[in-house]
C-alpha cells in the first residue's frame, strides 16, 4: 500500500456544489485502497411559498392558486386554506360594514361643520 493510498482511506475528498433542483450538497467521499468508495452527502434545499402571492396569481380547477415570481419561484396555496382565508375576510368584512353604518347613523362621518367665524 502506497502513502498515497492510505491518504486516500483517511482523508476523505470534500464537495459542495448547487445541484439542478437548486439544492445545495456538501459532502465527502472516502476511498478504500480497494477502490470502494464511502460516499456522504447533505442536501439542503431553500423553499420560500408565500400565500399571499399566491393569491395574487391565478386559481386551479381545483379551487388552489399559484403564482410564479419574476425569479421562477412558485407560491401555492391550497383550495382548503385559499377557501378558509375568503371566509374570514367576509367575516371581517361584515363587521367593518356594521361599524361603518353605525357611525354613519351617530354622525361621526358627515362633514365637520366649520364653526370659525369668517372675516368680513
């Protein structure tokens, strides 16, 4: 067995590099001085999905929608979560409504009445 050999058992050759699917791989391989090699690997993948972009993009026959950002990322939100988020902005909206005519009738949003005296 060769210096170079047994290097090569202990030390392990190091990578890292961004893959097609954009996850990232860090990782090290080790040679045996039979040519078998132990190979380890970690894959880390970002993933950013807003729901409020979705939102903004267009709905699926399946009551979901989607939104592909100017980067190509692609925001989702389901039909389920899409159809609870429409049902709570109608609650709220229905209370904001009721506030709103209750200071209509109390006089709160008619126009303030100048009462400075003008100069003549």
């Amino acid at each position: 067995m060769t210096i170079q050999s047994a290097l090569k058992a202990i030390l392990p050759l190091v990578h890292a590099y961004l893959d097609e699917e954009h996850r990232f791989n860090i990782g090290a391989t080790w040679a045996s001085s039979d040519g078998l090699r132990d190979f380890y690997n970690l894959e880390l993948r970002y993933v950013h999905n807003s729901e409020r972009l979705a939102l903004s993009g267009e709905p699926a026959p399946d009551g979901s929608w989607r939104y592909t950002d100017a980067g190509g990322r692609v925001h989702t939100i389901s039909a389920e979560r899409a159809k609870h988020f429409m049902e709570r902005t109608h609650e709220h909206a229905t209370v904001m409504c009721q506030m709103l005519d209750k200071l209509r009738a109390s006089g709160a949003l008619n126009d303030p009445i100048d009462t400075q005296a003008q100069a003549a």
